[in-house]
C-alpha cells in the first residue's frame, strides 16, 4: 500500500489532441433546444487538463515521484436571450491536500419540459475515499444515492408528456457480476418507490441507448444487437457481429418517428466514429451507415423538417435533405468539428470546434464564443538553486520547506539534528525546475533545533529549523 506524502505543483498538459500547444483548453459535445419563448439554449463542453507531481515514500522508506492528470470538464449554459453564459454541472478531477483525488463527474443529464433551470443529473462523487457514490439529483437539488461502486454506465431520459423519468444504471451483485437495471420514477422521490421496467430475460444485460416519447419505445442493444423494445414486445434492428454495438454515444428521432439516428464510437475496435440511420418500414428494419468513408464526429437534426439532418466529419459539415441518402458538404472550418445544433424550421446552425462556437446563418459563420486561454500560466524559471526558510518557524509539528531549482536536475533535501545525524530524507531524485514544495512532518521528534541541508546541481545550501512541542 502506498502512502501519499504530498504534492508539490501544477504543470500544463499536452496531448497529441490538443489543437493549440500554447492553450490546451477545448470546446466539446454541444446540445440545445428551444424552450417555450422559442429562445435557444445551448449547452457545452469545456476542457480544461492540467497534470499534478505527487509523491509518495514506499514501504522501503524510498519517495517516488508520479505525475498525476486532473482537468475540468464542466458543462456551461449558453443563454441566447441575455446572452449569458455560466457554469451549469460542474465536472471535475482535481487533487487536494496531500495529493487526495477529488471527483464530480457528469454521466447524463436530461431536462424537463426544455426549461433549462429544470432538470435531473446523474453524477459520480468521490472525495478521497476508495469508492464513489452514484447520485440521482433531481430539479429540486434533492439528491438520491443509488449505489456506490468505482465504475457506471448511467442513461436518463425525462418523459414530458408522462412526467416520468426513465433511468437506467449498472447493478453491481456480490459475486462480481454485473447487471443493468432501467427504473422509472414517478414524481416520488424515495428509492423504494422506483419501479423496474421488466425487460425478457435474454436481452439482458443489455444497456438503454434512449426513450422515443412520441412512441413510448426504448432502444436497447447488448454487445452485438441493438433492439426496439415496445409495449413488451422487442423487434431486432440490426446485429453486428462486431461487438461494439453497446457504445452509443447519441440517439435522435426524425420528426417523421420512423426514422432513428444512431451515433456510436467505435475507437475501441478502430479509429473510427459512425453514424447510423435505422429506419422501419412496415414490419422490417433497415440499417445503413452514413458517410461510411469518413470518421464522422457528431450530428444533428432538424426537429420540424423531416429527414433533415447534419453530420460533421473531422473539420468539415454535410448536410442531407433525404435522410442522409445524398450528403452535401456545406462548411469547413479549421479546427475539428466537436458539436453540432440545429435550430428547428430556421436557417440557423450552432457549430462549435475546439476552439469556437459558430452561429450559421445565410451559410455565413460568425464566432459568437471563443475558448479562454489556459488560467495556468507558464512558472517562471529561477536562476539558480536556493532553499527557502521553512514556514511556520519554529513550528509543531509540520513545516512546509520550499527550494528552487533552475533546471531539472538530481536532488536532495536531508534533515539532520544539531550533532550531525541524519534523522529524515524528504527528497531524494530528480526533481523539475521551478520551485518544490515540500511538507516536512516531525511527530515522531524530540523538540530541538534541527539543520536542513539541500543539494542539487553542485550547490549546497543548509539552514536550521526549530521544533517545539
């Protein structure tokens, strides 16, 4: 078992995804809808990742240095009738204290009657503890805890025209297996008044892709087939023989409610993400792939024009007016595509990259959101190696004791008592350029002055401290 000891700074982080070297932040996943003044409201994604240096000592007593990912991922509400734009879930990763993780992850969200101030969540919490809670938080901010386990899968869908809120999660049983449970709530928020769905037995398990309200039908798949399921009845759509039909990533009706867009990611077996039109006709289903040449991103359609729909394929954006039979290529832009919406029965596009949200109009984009630069700024280099005077001094019975360093380079930090002795070693390694930050925790001490000396990049520095108890 490991045991942290402390953390010591920030540092950007890159990634072969990064459109920017110099501001990693970027824009994803964009969704809206018109509410009931007609106002869009559109809802993103912005990523923020950072990287943490940690250490820990081992049980050889030896200190290890890792570097640890965090990042903000929070999805932001874009009010186009006053124009404001804030925070509406935060979804985060960061580390606290001694390199303690704390976790807010959003797994869904859904809102009810298209009133953006009303809506149900589903989220992963976790504050340092070994295991994360899954809760159901719903308009009224009341929380609900459904089961604590270290990984989830977790879909909703809000029925407007029923008020009743379908949801489904992974059951976690004793004996390691694992299970999905879909349950409808019925404006009663007690665990024991949930209703399960009852699905057959060999559909299951399965995993919900989605909720068609206007013909009370749920889409289903397992690792190989994907299902309509109606009234009790399932009709099987299509059956892969791949294994990756479980990993839908967004699910659409065409207003005609024959037609279902499907947009799965298949990076798991290529680097491929497709999109997929299934379409019932009399008492058969058809499934057909779209733009089945590129790696297609995202898509959208138009809620009033039936068979009207947009796809985005890396930095480009097609349209179709025949459900998706013939693609015509309308915009490109110069960053990755990462979200599409479009404003029903209007000329209207919402386009967002990584690095901008684009309002469409006329064919003619305007950037109405740029994404902020990175809040990280670059460390200023010392020009040589210095150790600091701890802090507090005298103290009892932790001290923080910083030294800098002008480039990367072996070091180490030892504490010794007034008669030469070596009694601690906090640093001993290659440490980053910049200034370390290191805590120093002397419970197991006798009171006293003690010396700390630093080495590193043939400079030697020492200086006393003094512990009182």
């Amino acid at each position: 078992m490991r045991t942290l000891f402390f953390f010591i700074s920030f540092l950007v982080f890159s990634s072969s995804l990064i459109a920017q070297e110099s501001n990693p932040n970027y824009f994803h996943d964009l969704s809206g809808f018109e509410d009931s003044n007609g106002t869009t409201q559109l809802f993103y994604r912005l990523y923020e990742p950072n990287t943490a240096i940690c250490t820990y000592q081992n049980e050889d007593g030896d200190y290890i240095n890792y570097e640890e990912n965090w990042y903000n991922n929070h999805l932001y509400h874009l009010n186009n009738s006053n124009s404001s734009d804030s925070i509406l879930v935060q979804d985060y990763y960061f580390l606290q204290g001694f390199c303690e993780p704390k976790l807010s992850f959003l797994e869904d969200i859904d809102f009810v009657n298209n009133d953006p101030a009303k809506y149900y969540q589903f989220k992963k919490e976790n504050f340092g503890s070994v295991e994360a809670t899954i809760l159901l938080i719903n308009p009224d901010r009341q929380q609900l805890v459904l089961n604590s386990f270290l990984d989830f899968d977790a879909e909703l869908d809000f029925d407007d025209s029923t008020n009743t809120l379908y949801f489904n999660f992974l059951d976690w049983k004793g004996n390691g297996e694992v299970t999905h449970k879909l349950l409808k709530e019925d404006s009663v928020w007690a665990k024991d008044q949930y209703t399960e769905v009852d699905f057959n037995s060999d559909i299951v398990p399965f995993s919900f892709v989605g909720f068609n309200t206007l013909k009370k039908s749920f889409l289903l798949t397992n690792a190989d087939s994907l299902f309509y399921y109606f009234e009790g009845n399932k009709e099987l759509i299509h059956t892969s023989g791949k294994g990756y039909l479980s990993s839908f990533g967004d699910y659409l009706i065409d207003s005609d409610s024959t037609s279902t867009y499907l947009l799965t990611d298949n990076r798991t077996y290529s680097s491929r993400s497709d999109i997929y039109i299934a379409k019932k006709d009399g008492m058969s289903w058809s499934f057909i792939e779209l733009l089945p040449q590129s790696n297609s991103k995202s898509i959208s359609i138009d809620a009033i024009e039936s068979g009207h729909l947009y796809i985005s394929d890396s930095t480009k954006v097609f349209f179709s007016q025949d459900y998706g039979n013939n693609m015509q290529e309308i915009l490109q832009f110069d960053e990755e595509v990462t979200g599409l919406y479009k404003k029903p029965n209007s000329e209207i596009l919402y386009v967002l990259t990584r690095t901008d949200l684009y309002k469409v109009e006329n064919d003619q984009p305007t950037s109405i959101k740029q994404v902020p630069v990175s809040n990280e700024e670059n460390p200023e280099i010392p020009t040589s190696v210095s150790l600091k005077q701890n802090y507090p001094n005298p103290f009892n019975p932790a001290t923080t004791i910083q030294f800098e360093l002008n480039e990367s380079a072996f070091a180490k930090l030892t504490v010794y008592d007034v008669l030469g002795r070596k009694v601690r070693e906090l640093v001993n390694g290659v440490r980053p350029a910049g200034t370390n930050t290191i805590q120093f925790n002397a419970t197991n001490l006798a009171s006293g002055i003690y010396l700390y000396r630093l080495e590193a990049n043939g400079v030697v520095q020492t200086k006393r401290l003094t512990l009182i108890k």
